[in-house]
C-alpha cells in the first residue's frame, strides 16, 4: 500500500489530538507535519505521551507555513477555528496538497449565508464550489472526486444521519421539526474558557445557543438537500457533564398516521442496510452515548407516539470521533482511494 504523507494543522486541540490517535494505526497514512504556534519546537510524543512510540511520536511540532506543509504532504487536515481554514486552504491547494478542513468554512455553499451566521467575511468564495459535504454515507462518490472536503459538524451529523432515512422515504412532515441535542464540553474545544471549567459544567445542565446556534444552516442545507425543497428546523443544542459524545432527539410529524413503529423501523433498516457505520436499534431500545464513544457508530432509535402520532427519532455519536476527527480520516480514505473504514476497521467504542 503506497503511503500518503499527512499534514495536521491544529495538533493541540481535541479533535487534532483525536486525530493523531487514528493516524498512529492508519496502514497508508504517516503523519509527517504537526503544527501548533502556541507548541512549537516540541516532539508530537511528549506533548501527547500517550502516543510515544507510536508512528508519528518523533514529529517535530512546528509553526505553519503553507508551502512547506503542501510540498511534504499529501494531504492537510486543517482543525483550525472557522476564519481561519479559509486562510490557510487556498495555498495548500495551490500547492498540490488535498485539504480535508475540520472548520465550518467551506461547509455553507452559500458564502452570504456563512457570512450571516459565522459574521466573518468569507475570503476565498472562488474555491466554495470545489468543496464536498464529507458525509461519506452520502456524498462517498463526490468525496472520492475533489481535492477538498468540508469535514461536517458534529451536532449536524448527528442530526442529518437521524433524519435521512425518515426524509428520503417521505414518512415525515417538515414543516414541525423540533430537535434537541445534548453535547459533552469536548464539544467546545480545548482552549481554555469559563463556561466549560470543572466547576462550571460538573452537576450542572444548560441549554445555550437558542435560535441562534451556528450549526443551523448547515443542518438545514442538508436536509433540504435530502428532501428536495428548503426546510426549516428549531434546534436547541444543551452542554452535559461528560467529556465527549452527543445524543439528539428528534420530534417529527409522521406523513402516513397508519403506518406502525415496526414498519417504520423497517424501512430505517433497510436504508441503512450497506452502512455499517449506522446502527438501527431493536424496537423498545434507545441510544446511549457511552456506547458510540470513541468509534464511528452513529445508533439510531425510534418511538412512534400513538396519542400524537409523533416519530421521536433518537440518534448517538461520539462528538470526536464520528462528529470530527474519524469522520476526516474517513473522507481522506475516500480521497485516495482506500476502504472508507480504513485504519479504523476494528475500532471499537472505549466504553
């Protein structure tokens, strides 16, 4: 297998961290550029000692420079904020590299919308059109054919995997979609802030970002794409105390009052049949996010309320893994034309 030389941009933080975790297994893959500003100088292996003597460990941290990120790599993972990947991805491009960005810059493929709601000035609309949606199940083909992907958000690909099944074979209303997440404070990144302290986040449970979560767009760009018309969702997002996971409950509208929970579940089945990934729970059980953590899986129950004729969808990832940093691996395995679960063949949750 010929080995693909990688770049990561944003090695300190979680999903960077993540990242290298599966880096270090991956058969094809050798991570050969770590860059931090705030850690350079500094070996991969002793800022992160759990990967020392693993492949990658002796990988000298270094400040970001395009040009030679781009000449000594295949491809660069950029988990960077948003407002900067959009900096940085041109270049890298320009230089021959493929890009699999972990930010939301290139994920919005109208600029004016991510201008609205991120309230940066986009800076390189002109490579907007080149960029995939990274969701493999659904865009594996269009993944395999670009040189650069927009890794999708966590929350999103909770909610856009819960939802597809329901969507593409027309068993719910749009207009009413109600969805409520909860997330681990990994979720908002390792830099250090007030609201996601010890203290702040232990014994405590708070909703935040109501009407105005950044995610929205996105999430609703997606299921109108699946549906074939816009569509409009309420979505609340919540802070848990756990480290890293995500549980979304979806309150939908069924289309046809006469079809039964079993026959619903069927049909979930059936979609889902040839993605592995995707785990349609028994009737009567739920998701639980300490059964997604740490893996791909992406588990999806139903209930089906007779008094209101609701279908609650219920969906679990883990926010690192499948939300970001496996979910990148995945899609940069497609870039090159490998299984999409390699490196990750046998990843199992860390429950």
């Amino acid at each position: 297998m010929k080995e693909i030389k990688v770049g990561l941009v944003g090695i300190s933080g979680y999903a960077g961290m993540e990242l290298a975790r599966l880096l270090a297994r991956h058969p094809a893959m050798r991570l050969v550029c770590a860059c931090s500003r705030a850690e350079a100088g500094k070996k991969l292996g002793d800022f992160y000692p759990f990967l020392r003597s693993v492949p990658g460990s002796d990988v000298e941290i270094s400040v970001f420079d395009a040009e030679t990120c781009a000449k000594a790599c295949d491809v660069v993972f950029l988990g960077v904020p948003a407002g900067t990947a959009m900096k940085m991805a041109p270049d890298l491009l320009a230089h021959g590299a493929k890009v699999v960005d972990l930010s939301a810059d290139f994920r919005i493929h109208d600029a004016s919308i991510y201008e609205d709601w991120y309230k940066f000035t986009h800076c390189c609309r002109e490579i907007l059109p080149r960029a995939v949606y990274g969701l493999p199940e659904l865009y594996a083909a269009e993944i395999a054919r670009t040189s650069l992907v927009a890794n999708p958000g966590c929350y999103p690909t909770s909610i856009i995997l819960g939802l597809y099944a329901a969507l593409k074979n027309n068993l719910i209303r749009t207009e009413n979609i109600i969805i409520d997440s909860k997330s681990g404070a990994s979720g908002a990144g390792r830099k250090a802030a007030v609201p996601t302290l010890f203290c702040e986040v232990s014994d405590n449970f708070k909703a935040y970002g109501l009407v105005s979560h950044r995610h929205t767009p996105e999430i609703e760009q997606e299921l109108a794409a699946i549906a074939g018309y816009p569509i409009r969702i309420q979505f609340t997002p919540h802070l848990v105390p756990m480290s890293r996971g995500i549980l979304s409950t979806i309150y939908t509208e069924i289309t046809h009052p006469q079809k039964t929970l079993e026959e619903i579940q069927a049909i979930f089945c059936k979609t889902w049949s040839r993605s592995p990934w995707i785990r349609v729970l028994p009737i009567g059980e739920l998701p639980q996010t300490k059964n997604t953590r740490g893996s791909m899986f992406c588990d999806i129950g139903l209930a089906l309320d007779p008094r209101t004729r609701r279908l609650i969808i219920v969906s679990a990832i883990d926010n690192l893994c499948r939300g970001a940093s496996g979910q990148a691996l995945a899609n940069a395995n497609l870039m090159f034309g490998l299984p999409v679960d390699a490196g990750m063949e046998n990843l199992c949750p860390l429950a």
